[in-house]
C-alpha cells in the first residue's frame, strides 16, 4: 500500500447537539441543512476529494445512522471515493470516537488522516496544508489556524506558535483571559502515529475511571470519552510534534441560526470563481438576478421577480 496514503475524518456530534442552530436543525440533522444550496458537510467532502491519494472520507457521530443513509449513498454516487457513516454508540468526544474506531481509521495503512470539525465553513486548503505536515519531520499533528480579534480569541482554542518553525507551544481551549490572536480552525492533520498518543490517555482514563477518581473518569459515565484539544493537543504544544498551518482567506463556525446566513454568502461567492454553474442566472423576460445567488432546481420563481444577494 502505497504509504503515502491518507483518510478524512469528518466529525459531526449528535442529535443533542447544535441547539443553538435551532430552529434551522428542528427538521434536518445539522450537518446536512442546507448552506449555498448543498448540504453543509457535502462542502467538507467536496474538499477532501481533491486531495490526491485519499481514499476514504468516514463521518463520525452518533446521530441514527437512518439520518445520514441516503446522504452518504448519495455522495458515494456522486464523487465515486468511499465514504461511510461510523456511528458512536455513545457520545466519545472529540477524540474519542476516533480512538474507539482506530482500526477502521487505520485499515489500509494510511500516513496519516484529516479531521475536520463538521460545523466549520472554510475553502478547506487541505492539499495545502498535507504538503506543510509532510515537511516537517516528527510532526503528529498540524492545525489549522487563523488570526482573530483580542476580543474574539477567547471563545475559541488560542494557539501561541514560534514565528520561525510555526510549532506551536502553548495552546489553551477557550482561556478565561488573553493567551493569542492565532485561534484553531477546527481542522487538524494527524500523523497515524497519534494514536498512540490517544492509547496513552485512553489508558490513564481507563484506569481513573475504574479507580473511582473524582473528576478524572469520563464524561456521560463513559472511560472511553476524550477531548482531542485538551487531552491530545494541549499536552503535545511544545514538544516539537505539533505545528499550525496559518490561513488569511475566509473562515467561520456555523454554530448559531444566523452564522448561516454569513456562511452562505461566503461559498456563494467561492462558487463565481470555482463552480459558476451553481449560480443562478438572469435570462430574458424571466427573474432577475443580482449577485451571487442560488436557486435550487424545483423552486419556481414569479418572472417578475428581483433576487439579489445580502452583501
């Protein structure tokens, strides 16, 4: 097998999650509402085959897996690659639904595997971002990362890195006071040798789990919960295994109703340069079109009608 070889682990939660994007997810699972007219991780996807050498995209979450069986046929259908849905039997965290299903992640002998946070909106400069871990030797994992304001830094992971190497060496999950502008994009590439970084932790856990220590067993009751920021990242800052891959270009969370609407226009704008045939054109005596926007095939538009896009 050819060691060069990667995966793509597209991490979406569950059902009890995003209920901060209601009442957008009352009806359709989060991860597959519609943003620019495709379901939002369809963009995740669309991203992870243009890498070459990738040979299969797993979703991992513990929705029913009923809820993402037609979405993941399709996409088979579409972009011809293996993509299959892993479902947690419980809610693992970050890190450990991965961990839980290493051997499957590991099937094939691959280099190393993409994770990506299934509720981020980028233009996913993954091939990129493999071409940055490959050079740099000892490496288990890069993050991608993106400058944010003093103010809004301290609601995500902030990252503090060497200017010349770009390591990073200190990293804080949502810090209760100023650490760094530089924040984690939810995107990581991880070196398969990561798992043994995860077996290190699953084992201690284990072992406080069935030791009884207070604060120190799982959360939901479960010893096989891990939280791949703070138990895998946090503990590597600093040790010359983990570098951040630093973007200017676009990017944003979709955790509320309304980030969708900025979500949106965004990827309608990455469509005039990448996919114009997604975009909605005026034609003679029919809608007019102002902008950049999408109308999906069975809408039917009144001919007098004006529609422009929100700048």
């Amino acid at each position: 097998m050819d060691k060069s070889m990667v995966k793509a682990i597209i991490l979406i939660g569950g059902p009890q999650k995003g209920t901060r994007f209601r009442p957008l997810s009352l009806d359709t699972p989060k991860p597959l509402f519609p943003v620019a007219g495709l379901p939002m991780i369809q963009h995740h996807i669309e991203a992870c085959t243009r890498i070459n050498n990738l040979k299969e995209i797993i979703i991992l979450g513990y929705y029913p897996t009923n809820d993402l069986a037609q979405f993941v046929s399709e996409m088979n259908q579409k972009y011809k690659i293996l993509i299959r849905y892993l479902q947690e039997f419980t809610p693992l965290g970050t890190a450990g639904g991965m961990y839980h299903f290493r051997d499957q992640v590991r099937s094939g002998n691959p280099s190393g595997f993409f994770v990506i946070h299934g509720d981020v909106c980028s233009d996913f400069p993954l091939s990129q971002m493999l071409e940055f871990h490959e050079k740099r030797p000892g490496a288990l994992i890069t993050v991608l990362g993106t400058e944010a304001t003093k103010q809004q830094s301290v609601y995500y992971g902030c990252l503090v890195c060497a200017k010349e190497t770009s390591e990073i060496t200190h990293y804080v999950e949502k810090p209760s006071t100023f650490v760094s502008t530089l924040i984690n994009c939810g995107v990581y590439f991880c070196s398969i040798d990561i798992f043994q970084i995860m077996a290190d932790v699953f084992k201690k856990k284990e072992e406080a789990f069935y030791n009884g220590e207070n604060g120190y067993g799982s959360e939901n009751g479960c010893s096989g919960s891990m939280q791949l920021e703070k138990e895998v990242l946090q503990p590597l800052s600093g040790t010359g295994k983990s570098f951040v891959y630093q973007i200017t270009d676009w990017w944003s969370q979709l955790k509320s109703a309304g980030s969708a609407i900025y979500a949106n226009r965004h990827y309608l704008q990455v469509y005039r340069n990448k996919h114009p045939e997604r975009l909605a054109k005026s034609k003679e005596n029919q809608v007019n079109i102002i902008g950049d926007v999408y109308i999906h095939p069975s809408a039917t538009v009144h001919p007098s009608a004006i529609i422009f896009s929100i700048k």
